[in-house]
C-alpha cells in the first residue's frame, strides 16, 4: 500500500524542522495536548501590530497565583494556538470580555467543574475573518472560531500557570472546553446582536464572553407552536442536575428556525426570558428527591424538609445577565443549544477595534 | 541561525519573588490557656469541623476559641487585614476545608500567611487536592509545607461524621500547633 501525497509543497517548506520546532513546545509542558506553531519574534510581532497596543500593557492578573498577562503573552500564546495575526484583536476582546466576569478573578479556572468560556462574535468582522456562524457552530472545521478560544485557553495554561492535574482541578472538565466560539448569525437572526443588546452599535465588531458549566440541546422540530416550544426550553434549563446553589443562570443560542418561530409569535428576547424565569425550575418535592430542596447559609444546594409542590424558579430573575439569548448555526432543523452559565453574565460586549493596516501599525508600535 | 521559539509563559527571565523556604512561626510546647482562632471558607461542613476541633482543643487541652470567621471569598487568599484580625486576638489557627480547586490551594496560601505572621497554623486540605495543595505551597516559596489532611469526601458527611472526623484530627493539629518535645 502506498501513501497518497498532497500536491508538492513549495520546496523551501521544511518539515523535519517543524517537526523538531512542535516537538520542543511540546517538551516545554506548554501544549494543550495539540500541536502548536511555534511563536517566533517575526510572527508575534505582526500580532502586536494588529492589535495596535503597548506589548506591556497588563490585560490580567491572577493575585493568588502571583501570575499576570501582558498583550505580548498574550500574542505569543494566540500565535502557537494558530491564530493569524488579524484574529488577535478578536482574542483580546474575548480575554477582556472574560476578564468582566465575576468568576474568572475567582477560583473560576481552577474549578472541579472544569468551565469552559462561550465567545460570541458579532459584526462585520465575523465575515472579514471568516468565523462560521452555521452549520456546525459549535464544532470543528474553521480556522478563526478553533483558534481563538484555544488561544484563551493556552493563556491561562502558560500564563496564568493553571495545569490540569495541578492548580486546574477539574473533576471530568466540559466537553468543549477552549473550542466554544461563534459568530451570531446575525443575518438569520431575528432580533438584534447580541452585542446591541450588550450596548454596543447594531453594527459593530464586538465579543461577548462567559464560562459554562455544561450544554444540552433541545430537538424539537415538528411544534409550530411557541409556547410549546419554550416549554420544552424551560423543562431543560429547570433540570436539577447542574443545578447547585438557589439560583443558577443558563442561556439558550438559539437556532435560526426556532429563533424565527418564537419571533413570529411575537417573542422578542425579553419577552422570551420572562417566560422562561416564570416556568423553569422545579417543584420543591421534585428537588427533594434529589437532595436539593434547600439552601444552607452560604446558598448551597442540599437536602431539606422536602414534601411540598411549591414551584422554585431556577434563574434569579429575568434579565439579559441570567438568560444570555444568541442566535446561530444552520437553518436546515430545529436544533438549539441550552447552554449553562458559570455564574451569570455580566451583560457587556466588548468592541473590537477595526483592523489597522499591519505593515502602517507596525512602524508606530516598534 | 533559526529564529529563537518564544516562551509562552513569561517566566524565562524572571527571578522568583520570595525566596525559597518558610520559617515556622514559633511554636508553644503546649496549647493550655492558648487562644485559638478558627477560619472557614464557606465549603460544606468545614465551619462545622472546625468548631468540633476547637472543642475538643477546650475540653482535652485547656485551649479557648477566641476568633472565629469565615472567608467569604474560597477561591481567593485571607486579606491581610483578616490575617491581622487574627494576629491580634489568637495564638494559633485553624483553618480549612480545602475541598476544591481553588479553595485547597488558597488554604494552604492562607496557612503560609499566617505563618510568616507569626501565629502558628493548621491548615486541613481533603486528600484529593494534595497535588494543588502542594502547587500552592511552591508558588508561595514553601515547597514541602505541611498540613492536615482528611479523606474525600468532607461535604457528604453527616453531624455525627465530622464529629468522628474532628477527634480524627485532633491529634494532628495538637502536633501541628505545638513544638515538637
């Protein structure tokens, strides 16, 4: 049996030495298992002329690790991930728009249950990078939406100095963890960005981040009915399972057809997280029956009296930061995700500059 | 000359902040007429466990609860000034339980601190966090740092098992706290 071989490479293209180059950043401990590009001066400095910022300036700081991130390391870490240059704006928003959640100044990426950041992108910079906001939005296969949440994670990894197994301490950790980004599909979508709803323009570049705990879909494709449906979105975000302090927060990226069908009936993304905070949730006998009926001092889930049918709302009420709502994937089935937030969300998106001209930012940079 | 591979971490060049190494804060040969602090962190059954412990250092070693709080924030280090609260109205700590990723790690940071305090400390970790315990220890110039550890699970347990696990430890924390004769 013979191996087939791609077309000829361009003939100063040398693999044994790219070989040796992933080799050594594996020997180093700074994989995350994958191959990794191996960062030099020339690249990481076209990173720091897309980004058009002071390679010092501190963009996160981890006190009780005694570690901080500069946009320099943060090049580096984007450029072995393998991003391409222009994508780093996209990754410092998404750094600084974690950094705006509660939970990652905390114990956030040393925690056993393993979170893993949701980056959404919105505006004219989803095209321009090409980030898939389709088919498959949550999986593999495009360069801008693996590349950047690998980079988050190659960050904490290097920079922050959060291993698994050492300071990283998650139990089983959430499938997805360092791969979940996409691009709203803003054109399927029928409401505005998720980024306008954040504050920003309806027509900027801008990123929206938080952790996760844990995802399920609901399938549901045969109910032209918006009530039902929503129903069927409450039912999954009451269950108990993930569900460990008085209140948890959860949100939904909604498929374009289910998006489109909840709209048609007039649902518009408010209204749609008022019906949701009324029904999910669970009867305090229902909780009681899996040893979650009541709340200690510090608000930690555990076994109470039980026994009566009082019905106890999940989320803690019924706005933007305990419901994020995002619209993507293909418009081919009524497939969305129920995704579980961390903590909350801290509601803000956070712009991404447009692009400069590399070879003009270079100059002023240096 | 190939390109230099740039390292991702930022800690090529740096020298390490503190030095290597923990003097134990002084130690008293025994722990009658002491006072003892306890601080909890909020997990499941630790402010339990410890005021177990601080009875039966009452009844069995004549010592006397003299603070007791809780850190809010698990994931995070005691604030200088809590560590200074306890300075001020302690001769030793308690402190625990380590029963997480972060907060394992912080109780050990916190045992150190109250160390270079000068209060000696018994920091109690559950033993499936001993590696970020240990890593915790390093980061904090104290490779090799001891403290008090206690089978996984803590959070499960009922009353009358963190009783049996306090007089478990109290053997451990009277050796911990006191110099060695």
């Amino acid at each position: 049996m013979t191996a087939t071989t791609a077309p000829a490479p361009p003939d100063e293209l040398d693999p044994d030495a790219a070989q040796a180059a992933i080799e050594y950043c594996y020997q180093q401990g700074w994989s995350d298992g994958l191959p990794l590009v191996p960062a030099t001066r020339s690249l990481v400095e076209k990173f720091l002329a897309a980004a058009g910022r002071s390679r010092h300036e501190v963009i996160g700081r981890l006190p009780q690790l005694e570690r901080e991130v500069t946009v320099e390391l943060a090049a580096i870490n984007a450029a072995m991930a393998g991003c391409l240059p222009e994508y780093f704006p996209v990754v410092l928003a998404a750094w600084e728009a974690l950094m705006l959640e509660r939970s990652t100044q905390g114990g956030g990426w040393q925690s056993t249950s393993g979170p893993a950041p949701l980056i959404v992108v919105n505006g004219p910079v989803r095209k321009e990078l090409g980030f898939n906001s389709a088919g498959g939005v949550f999986g593999p296969g495009f360069r801008p939406n693996a590349t950047v949440p690998r980079a988050i994670g190659l960050i904490v990894r290097n920079a922050y100095g959060i291993h698994p197994h050492e300071l990283e301490q998650a139990t089983q950790g959430l499938p997805g963890r360092w791969s979940i980004c996409l691009a709203e599909t803003e054109e399927e979508s029928p409401w505005p960005p998720l980024a306008a709803e954040a504050g920003q323009a309806a027509d900027a570049s801008a990123v929206s981040a938080t952790l996760l705990r844990t995802c399920e879909f609901v399938d549901n494709r045969h109910t032209g009915s918006a009530e039902q449906l929503l129903t069927d979105f409450a039912d999954t975000i009451g269950r108990s399972g993930a569900w460990i302090f008085r209140y948890a927060s959860a949100g939904i990226v909604f498929c374009p057809e289910h998006a489109q069908l909840v709209a048609g009936a007039g649902f518009d993304r408010a209204a749609v997280r008022q019906f949701l905070a009324e029904r999910s949730g669970r009867s305090t006998a229902g909780l009681a029956a899996v040893g979650k009926d009541a709340c200690d001092d510090n608000g930690v889930r555990g076994p109470g009296a039980g026994g009566s049918g009082d019905f106890q709302r999940m989320l803690p009420g019924d706005a933007a930061q305990h419901l994020l709502i995002a619209v993507a994937g293909a418009r081919n089935a009524g497939i969305s995700m129920v995704v579980r937030l961390f903590a909350g969300w801290s509601g803000t998106a956070v712009l991404v500059p447009v692009l400069r001209n590399t070879a003009a930012s270079n100059k002023e940079n240096s | 000359m190939p390109n230099a591979i740039l390292d991702p971490t930022g800690r090529a060049s740096r020298v390490p902040a503190s030095a290597p190494g923990l003097d134990l804060a002084l130690r008293r040969s025994d722990l009658a007429g002491a006072r003892v602090g306890l601080m909890d962190n909020t997990k499941h059954n630790a402010a339990l466990l410890l005021a177990e412990i601080g009875k039966l250092l009452a009844s069995e070693q004549g010592a006397t609860v003299t603070a007791r709080a809780t850190k809010a924030n698990f994931a995070a280090p005691a604030p200088a000034d809590l560590v200074e609260r306890y300075r001020a109205a302690c001769d030793v700590v308690l402190t625990g339980v380590g029963d997480c990723g972060s907060c394992s790690a912080s109780a050990v940071a916190d045992g150190i601190a109250f160390e270079r305090a000068g209060l000696p400390a018994a920091v109690i970790c559950s033993d499936a966090f001993v590696v970020t315990a240990d890593a915790m220890a390093e980061l904090r110039g104290a490779p090799g740092y001891h403290y008090l550890q206690t089978p996984h699970p803590v959070a499960v347990l009922t009353a009358d098992q963190v009783r049996q696990r306090a007089k478990q430890l109290l053997p451990g924390v009277v050796e911990m706290l006191t110099a060695p004769r």
